[in-house]
C-alpha cells in the first residue's frame, strides 16, 4: 500500500494506532481501492444517531470522514440559510434591488476555491478544526487561540444574535406566539440531538432540511410571479411601487428614502453613488466571502467529513449550483412584496413603521413573513412555516456543533492538556448546553433591542472583523516566507484598525436616508465594502513587511501546508511536534474517568456514544492476516507512493468534478452577465 508522505510523527506514533491524529486504519478510506466500496448504503438517521461512532474527536465532529458528498452539500446550503438569510436577503432586495444577489452569486466561486484548494490542504495537514491548521503551519499557540475566540465571539454575538433576532421577529408577525417558550422548545429539541447524535445526526436533519427550504421558497416564488402577473410586469410595477404617505407633521421624507432606485434590476452599480458599487462586488465582497467559506469552521467542518476527494469536490459543486437560486427564490420575491404590499413594506415615516412592524426607521426586514401572510393558502403556508422553522434549526445547530470543536479542541486542550479522549466527548457535549443556555438568554436582549440596527450591521461586521483572518488564512497558502510574528502582529493590527470603526459605527449610528451619522467622515464615510478591500491589504502588507525581518520557516515544517509544497512526498516535522506527541500519548493510557456502575448513567453512555465498545471478534486467519499486517506495518517504513491527488481521487471522478466545477463557473459567470 502506498500512502502521501507522512510526517515523522506520524511514523513514531503509527505503532500506537495513530496516523496525523486519526485511529490506525481512518486512513484506510482514503485508499484509492475504497473509492468504489465507498458507494455503498448510508445509515439511517436513527442509526446515525445510535451508531457507536460518536465517542471519538473525530467522529463526533467528523462523522469519522465518511459522509457522501450529497449530504456534505445539502448541509453546506442548509447551514448557510437561516431564517436571516430568508428575512435580510428579501428585506434588502425590497429596498435596492437584485444587487444583494451578488452576494449569493459570490459563493459558487468560492466554494469552487474551498473544494479544490484549500480542503486538500487542511485535509493533509490532519487537522480537525481550522484554527489547527495555523497552529501546524506557523507554530505555536497564540494564532490558534486568537483565532478561535474571535470565531466563538462572532458566532455568539454576530450569528445567533441575528438568527434569534429574525426567528422572533418572524414568530411574532407570522405565529403571535411567545417568543421565550418557542425559543426554549426548539433549543432543546435541536440540542437533545446536537449532543447526543454529533456532527451526523447535524449533517442528516440539514440535507432532510434543505429539501424542505428548497421546496418551501420555490413554491413561494411561484405563487408570488402568479399574483404579481409574470417578471414582465415586475420590471414595470417595482419601479412604481412607492408608499403613500411620505410626511409626517413638518417633516417630509427625501424622495431618495422611499423611491425604487433606477438601477434596481443592475448588479454593478456606479462606483460613487452605487449603495452597492461594482468594485466592492468584485474586489470586497470575494475577500467576505473567503472568510466565510473557505475559513470558516462551519463549511470547513463538512468538508473535511468527506469520504475522499471526489466527495469533497461534488459536495461544493452540489451547494454552488443550489446558491443559484435565491436569487428567484427570496430575492425576487421580496422585490414583489413590495409591489403587493408597499405601505408596509417601503415605510418611510417613524409612526407608519412603528405601526407596521414596531421600528421607526424601516420595515424592509418583514418583506418575506407579510408575503407569506398575505399571499400563501393555509397549506401552503404550513408549508413555509416548515421551511423557515428547518432554517432556524440548520443554522442554530451548525453553529453549537461548530463553536464546540472549536472551545473542545482548539481552547480546552491548552487549558487541560492531559484530557483524554472521553473527558474532550463530554466537555464538547457540556460547552453545547453552555451554548443553549447563553442563546436562551440572548434572546431577551435581542428581542428588546430594535432589530432593524441587526440587519444594518449583518454585513458591516463582517466587513470591519474578517478581512485580517482572510489575509492570514490566504499567506498562509500560498506565501512561505510569512512567519508567525509577522502574521500574528498583522493580524492584530487589522483587527484593531477594524475594531476602531465598528465601535464608531455603534456608538454613533450608522448613516441613514433620513438621518446623518454622527460619526467622523474620515472613519465612517467609506463605503463598507471598501473599507474591506482596503483593511485586507494593510493586514496582507503587514504581514509580509514583519515577516521579511524575521527568520523564516525551513520546508522541512512546511510540506504539504502550502500550496507550492502540497504534492511534497517529503517527510514534515511539524513544529507542534512535541506537543502533539505529548497529547497523543496521554490519550493511550487508561481512561481517568471510572465505567459508571448504574443503570441509568449505563444507558446515558449509550446514548450519547461514550460507552466502550468491544472490538470485533476475528476468525483464526483473519486474526493471524491483521497481526502480520500490523507488524509489517510497525517494522516498514511507509513507503512514498502516488501523489496525494492521485492516492484519493480515481481519474475519472477527478475529471467528472473539473469539469462539473468549470461549468458551474460558467453559469455563475453568465448569470452576472443577464443582471449586470
């Protein structure tokens, strides 16, 4: 058998049955004579969640890194469409148009970036999380855990706050019911099976999920064309519909407030007076979407569960084709909810919005729950009650999955660097109740907060936080003389320079239609998209500036971590060599934790996948075959074969997801096209 390269710790650990952090034989599924056996049936939801493969790291993140690639996609488009992504998508289009199609539009490429360049990469370096992959390609521990607190910080106080915020604002529009007892219900439900079942049982209610929200918004859209008379009329009606009351008292609203902009049905928009200009589509929003998918540990985590690279590739392929289409199916609708519905939708006055929706300034972010109020049958709307309810739940429990690795693995191991295997399952399970509870009492504060400031700054804390980690991330691939005082120092200024202008923007408010920011013109005047661009290459800079004055990294650390090393068959020292040597060692020895004797904690064990379970019983010659083989493989030195493209992928899948990714690029490329 031929294996990649192996770093020198993997040989010195592969006797005690661990190779690049896995159990002796995960790589078994690598091999190229499993990409056939690797079709055969998935397990049941019900099996996926009894199933004993939930009591290590890896496969209670990982789901062993055995998943299909239709099921790593459907979760990939499921754990990006929350009930924000429904509410903001169509409450923005409502008031400027198609142009916030362009963010959709973005993902394919990315997704493009994240299946065929950066997920080989993680996958070689053996990671489980993404903050591990710094850890391995810089060394030490500090560009690990700052990076892993800013994920923890912007998933509990940027997604779930959001997702919380429009989960009741649509309860309280749609059902009239109490946000706090709906809330503690659906949390426990989509934690009983978060902690018990793992990342499978995440991976199998998301794609049981997409097919809801597919089927859910496509039905919308069609009653919506129907009642609107066809995209004909909507090209005419939209540029029309404005509200009829523009004043209140003495004061008049600007006709620019409450008017459909000119350029509505335009992508590239003027690059002074655009609200969304075109060199912030080209240039901003793919470094936004850098972070966001190829750097982010909720996509990354799906990918690197794959079964091999063909699966990893399909399952980009299968979420780029799928991001097509909110363009039809929420953008769009939400420009005819303000045809159908345009007092409401496009208010422009404090008392008229207060009436409408409870805020003073805009009542956009209802544009979808009122279309779905006014215009769908009770069946049909049971439908859509469905597919926002699953999007709320596929996005909730991507992100408790995801920030627990993240603490269990990436912050708990400094903490506790003697924890053993079963003491990381249990302190991954408990950080997720600790992660209910925190969500549970968000949601009195975002309820009392005015959530249309929630759907202002969505995007503009990306903006302000996320262009740092993207340059770190994107040196770190392509650039071997970055070092890691220069990535670390350039990444703390850049979180500081952006830190600077979200604190502005809050404490002064954001610059409005109707109302000017009090915020200084040098900080706040820049159009968030720019302001993007222009903290990328700062950081980027940084970086390389420090890094030149410091030694750099030898190859020997570096193969298989970068993108001009990735084919190296060279052996790595990893620089957490020690360190990992020394974990792994402690993970050997008998667990700290006594077998509990009752009943009870017994069948909670089984459960939640903890109990230990009993290897195979062999035949005589099965048990000599595996004992000679596990000698041989003691004894020899694991020989430097194929590359590593060639060991996962057979060519013909390899040429069915090229060519499958390069017409996806072309139907994403001819989409900006019809709607430049």
């Amino acid at each position: 058998m031929h294996f990649f390269a192996p770093d020198r710790l993997s040989k010195e650990l592969w006797g005690r049955g661990f190779s690049h952090g896995t159990p002796r034989g995960r790589w078994d599924r690598w091999r190229p004579t499993e990409i056939k056996s690797n079709i055969p049936r998935q397990a049941t939801a019900k099996e996926a969640i009894l199933s004993s493969s939930r009591g290590t790291v890896e496969d209670f993140f990982l789901a062993g890194r055995n998943l299909a690639w239709w099921l790593t996609g459907a979760s990939l488009f499921a754990s990006n469409t929350g009930t924000a992504h429904f509410m903001g998508l169509a409450g923005t289009a409502a008031m400027s148009g198609v142009v916030i199609g362009a963010f959709e539009w973005n993902a394919p490429f990315l997704l493009c970036v994240l299946g065929w360049i950066f997920s080989p990469i993680y996958i070689k370096a053996g990671v489980v999380t993404v903050p591990e992959y710094l850890r391995k390609r810089f060394g030490g521990c500090r560009i690990q855990t700052l990076i892993s607190i800013l994920h923890l910080l912007l998933y509990v106080f940027h997604k779930i706050s959001v997702e919380i915020c429009t989960g009741a604002m649509f309860m309280r529009l749609v059902l009239g019911l109490d946000i706090y007892l709906v809330t503690i219900v659906l949390l426990t439900i989509t934690g009983i099976y978060t902690i018990t079942g793992g990342f499978t049982a995440v991976v199998y209610t998301d794609t049981v999920h997409a097919g809801v929200i597919i089927l859910g918004s496509v039905s919308l859209m069609g009653f919506a064309f129907k009642e609107v008379g066809g995209y004909q009329e909507l090209l005419h009606k939209y540029l029309n519909a404005k509200p009829s009351i523009t004043q209140e008292g003495n004061w008049t609203a600007k006709p620019e407030c409450y008017l459909p902009r000119p350029d509505s049905f335009h992508i590239f928009r003027d690059p002074i007076t655009g609200d969304v200009p075109w060199p912030g589509v080209i240039f901003g929003l793919p470094i936004l979407s850098l972070y966001y998918w190829c750097t982010d540990q909720i996509f990354v985590q799906r990918c690197l569960a794959g079964k091999n690279m063909s699966h990893v590739k399909g399952s980009c392929i299968l979420c780029g084709y799928l991001k097509l289409l909110p363009m039809f199916t929420v953008v769009i609708p939400g420009m005819i909810s303000r045809i159908l519905y345009t007092d409401k939708v496009a208010c422009v006055t404090p008392s008229e919005c207060e009436k409408h929706c409870g805020a003073r300034s805009t009542c956009s972010p209802i544009a979808y729950p009122v279309l779905i109020v006014g215009l769908l049958p009770k069946g049909a709307r049971g439908l859509m009650l469905s597919t926002l309810w699953a999007s709320l739940m596929s996005s909730l429990t991507s992100i408790l999955n995801s920030a627990s690795a993240l603490f269990t693995l990436d912050l708990y191991t400094q903490i506790r660097p003697m924890a053993t295997e079963k003491e990381l399952m249990v302190t991954g399970r408990f950080f997720v109740i600790i992660l209910l509870v925190l969500t549970t009492i968000w949601v009195h504060i975002v309820h009392t907060a005015h959530s249309e400031r929630l759907f202002d700054y969505t995007q503009a804390v990306m903006s302000y936080l996320v262009p740092p980690i993207a340059a770190v991330f994107l040196l770190a691939m392509f650039c071997k003389r970055v070092t890691e005082q220069g990535a670390f120092w350039g990444l703390i200024g850049g979180l500081l320079i952006g830190f600077i202008r979200m604190v502005s923007e809050f404490v002064q408010g954001p610059q409005t239609c109707s109302a000017n920011s009090k915020c200084p013109p040098i900080i706040c005047s820049v159009h968030y998209l720019y302001f993007a661009i222009l903290l990328f290459l700062v950081s980027l800079f940084t970086m390389l500036g420090i890094s030149s004055f410091t030694d750099p990294i030898p190859d020997k650390h570096l193969h298989r971590l970068c993108w001009s090393l990735r084919n190296s068959q060279e052996e790595r020292v990893d620089l957490d060599m020690e360190a990992q040597e020394r974990r792994y060692a402690l993970r050997t020895q008998p667990d700290v934790f006594k077998e509990p004797q009752s009943c009870l904690w017994k069948a909670l064990d089984v459960f939640c996948g903890l109990e230990p379970k009993p290897g195979p019983r062999l035949a005589p010659e099965e048990a000599t075959t595996e004992k000679v083989q596990t000698h041989g493989a003691l004894s020899e030195e694991p020989k430097l074969g194929d590359t590593w493209e060639g060991t996962l992928e057979s060519p013909f899948w390899r040429r069915v997801t090229n060519v499958s990714g390069l017409l996806l690029v072309l139907v994403t490329v001819l989409c900006h096209v019809l709607y430049h």
